[in-house]
C-alpha cells in the first residue's frame, strides 16, 4: 500500500474506494507483493534446484493457490483437506508435500492414494508406512533437531517437549525401521519454528540435517521448512534472504559433494509469501474515551482476526480515512464480547466515527483461522491483480450460519 497525495492506495486503486465497493470488514491481498516475495526468495537462491512449497494453510483461498501456482510455487498441505483444495486450484498431486502431525494413518493413506509427497514425523507412522508400502512408496522424515528458533542454543528442555518431527536422538531406531521394511526415504525435512531472524538458526538446523543425512543413500531433496522473519513494524529486521541464500546454499553445495549426488533444496514458507500482502479493513463503529485511554471500537473482533489475542502479535494500524489528521493515541478493540484488543495505545490519525481502518500483517492466518463466533459473519476477500480489484470470497450471510444445523422436533 503506498501514500500519495493524501491517499492511500493498492496498485493504484484508493483503498477507500475499495472498502466502499466490498464494505468492511474485508480481507485485501496485494497480487504483486506475493509475487515479489517468491521472486525474492527465488532470487536468494538461484543457482540451486529450489522448490518453493506454499504452507497453504497461512491463506487458502482457490484464487490465491492459483497465482501461486502460476508463479512457480508447490505446496506444502498439513490437512487431507489442504491438499484436495489445492488439487482443485490445479496442483497435481505430486507438486504436493503431506506433512501432517497426529493424523490417523488413514488420512495419511488417502494422500498416498492421490500421490503426494509424505512427510512422516512420528515413529510409529514410519512403521506403519514401511509395514503397508515397503519400498514401493518413497517418504519423507521429518526430524526435529532440537534448536531454539530464534537463538542461538541447541538442545533446550523446552524443545525436547514439542510434539513435532522425530527426534534426531531418536536416529538408529528410525533407521533400523527404514531397513526393517527396505524404506525409500526422499528427503529428510526440517522445520524449526517461526520468526527466525538469524541465519545462523537455519545453519544450525542445517548441519544437523546433513549429519544425518549421510545415513540415508537414496534422497532426493532437504527441506528447511519455514521461519523467515517479515516485517511487522516499520523498523522491523528480517530474516537476510540474500545472506541466508549464500551462507545456506554455500553450505547446501558443498553437502551435496560429499553426498555425492545434487538435492533439490526445498522451503515452505507461509507468512513470508502472503503476510505483508495482506490488509484487514474494519470501520471505526465508536469512539470511547475512558480515564484509561481512548478506544476506537471496529466493526470485526478476534472472531476475524485473532493473531493479536492468540499470539499477542502485533500488527500496525493506520486510519485509511485520515491520512493527515492530528496523531493520537488509540486502543483499538474488537466488538467481540471478549477483551479483543487489536492494539494498545497505537498512535494513529484522528479517528472518527465510520472511518476505515486498515490492519497490517493481515495476509497471513487472518481470515485461515477466522470463525463465527457471536454468530458473526466472516468476511469478504479481495484480491487486487493487475490494477483491478477482485471479490474473491463472498461475505458470509445468515444462510451460512444456518446450513448444517439440523433443526428437531422440540
Ligand atoms: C505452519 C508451517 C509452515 C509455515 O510457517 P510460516 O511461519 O507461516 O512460514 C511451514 N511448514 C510447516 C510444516 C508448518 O506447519
């Protein structure tokens, strides 16, 4: 979005003309920003065989899969029903990595079917895979190397307590499995976490991989999973694509020497892609000044947007409406029944009555994890793609609330 002459604006377009045209509350994505983002990334590592696997679950809309998709990116599915939405938006089933955490084997066994690329991160999945499939069918195994994202530390308590991938300590018993049953493992993958400004974090996660590697004789790739850091505040670092695209795929390339073979190198980024692309538009509903602060209360809640509550994350919000008006300071609060406060004490232009707001950051697990409650409706989704705006999800209407209840006889 970009400022000019007073106005704010998307490729073009007024952001106020489009809160106009779809009313508010509504989801808008910027079509060039993703594209910019997968160049980007491209970019950081060209040279190498990279796959770019979208984590759809960040955003899921069938228009947005497709630009994906027409800009080169897989996908990375974490439900049976992730990976039939993006087979609908044209996906085949091999461009998509399975990589799900306690499902039952069943659903693991639909994907199967259909072809996708299986990502097992539980021993007992590895056997039950092996058991069923031998080696006529590959996987992948996602281990978890025990790394603080974020800092610098291996090993901590706290991540020997997640729940995700298997253990590297747990290494021999997963390769006595792999010969038990004459497995063809693919690819091993690794996925520490989220907002991971350090390089250094993903080289960590990296020699531990290649480690183990070395134990496996058939892959054909080394996923690194996600956690690039974006930019929620003006200020804001990010993660150092370019740095990590030299000092990763430096260390990926001389990898690939001793292992005697070229690996693809794969990510599945989420955030990174649409995050940044995406702005939630709300209307100011009501001003309420208190001896506390100043609330501006929005015409959605935690029921559309739940990052800031969930995860205490923070997301900038500006007056759409105002663009000059004098600075203050606002709580910004949802409607919700709930302290639904999308920012405290957040500097921002006047704000009046039936003034659209736009909050940053929204492209991502926004409206992916949106829900009814207060039997609200969830928003509309825009899309703007070539200087046009485009209605890419309806709002919700009452017939929505109401379409699988059963009423009975009372
Ligand atoms: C959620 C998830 C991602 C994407 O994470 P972001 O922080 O959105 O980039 C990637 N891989 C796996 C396995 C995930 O569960």
């Amino acid at each position: 979005m970009e400022l000019k002459d007073d106005v704010y604006s998307i490729q073009g377009i007024p952001v106020q003309e489009i809160a106009s045209q779809f009313g508010t509350p509504v989801y808008v994505y910027d079509a060039d920003k993703i594209v910019s983002q997968i160049n980007h990334l491209k970019e950081a590592f060209t040279g190498l065989p990279l796959k770019i696997k979208y984590a759809v679950k960040s955003l899921t809309n069938m228009s947005i899969l497709k630009l994906m998709r027409q800009n080169g990116t897989e996908v990375d599915a974490v439900s049976i029903q992730e990976v039939q939405l993006a087979m609908l938006a044209g996906y085949s089933a091999e461009e998509i990595l399975f990589t799900p955490n306690s499902v039952s084997f069943a659903e693991i066994q639909e994907a199967v079917e259909f072809g996708c690329v299986i990502n097992i991160d539980n021993i007992s999945i590895l056997e039950q895979f092996g058991h069923t499939y031998g080696n006529s069918k590959s996987c992948c195994i996602r281990l978890n190397p025990h790394i603080m994202a974020g800092g610098n530390h291996k090993i901590s308590t706290g991540h020997i307590d997640s729940k995700f991938g298997i253990s590297v300590y747990q290494l021999r018993h997963i390769l006595r499995v792999v010969k038990t049953y004459n497995m063809d493992i693919s690819g091993l993958h690794v996925h520490t976490g989220s907002d991971i400004l350090d390089p250094e974090v993903f080289l960590q996660g990296a020699d531990i991989i290649f480690e183990s590697a070395m134990e496996f004789q058939d892959l054909r790739f080394i996923d690194f999973g996600s956690g690039f850091k974006v930019k929620y505040k003006e200020n804001d670092n990010t993660t150092d694509l370019i740095e990590l695209g030299q000092r990763l795929g430096g260390a990926f390339k001389k990898f690939c020497a001793e292992y005697g073979r070229e690996l693809e190198i794969w990510f599945e980024p989420g955030k990174y892609l649409v995050s940044e692309a995406g702005y939630f538009l709300v209307s100011a509903n009501v001003i309420k000044t208190t001896p506390a602060t100043v609330f501006v209360g929005v015409n959605s809640g935690m029921n559309h947007l739940i990052r800031p509550m969930m995860y205490d994350a923070y997301h900038e919000i500006f007056n759409v409406s105002n663009p000059r008006g004098t600075q203050r300071l606002y709580s910004v609060v949802g409607y919700i029944c709930e302290t639904d406060t999308f920012g405290w004490d957040r500097p921002m232009s006047e704000v009046r009555e039936g003034d659209v707001l736009a909050i940053k950051n929204a492209g991502a697990y926004g409206i992916s994890m949106a829900s009814n409650y207060n039997s609200r409706f969830r928003p509309a989704e825009v899309l703007v793609h070539n200087g046009q705006a485009k209605l890419i999800r309806k709002r919700e209407t009452m017939e929505d609330l109401l379409r699988n209840q059963v009423e009975v006889e009372l």
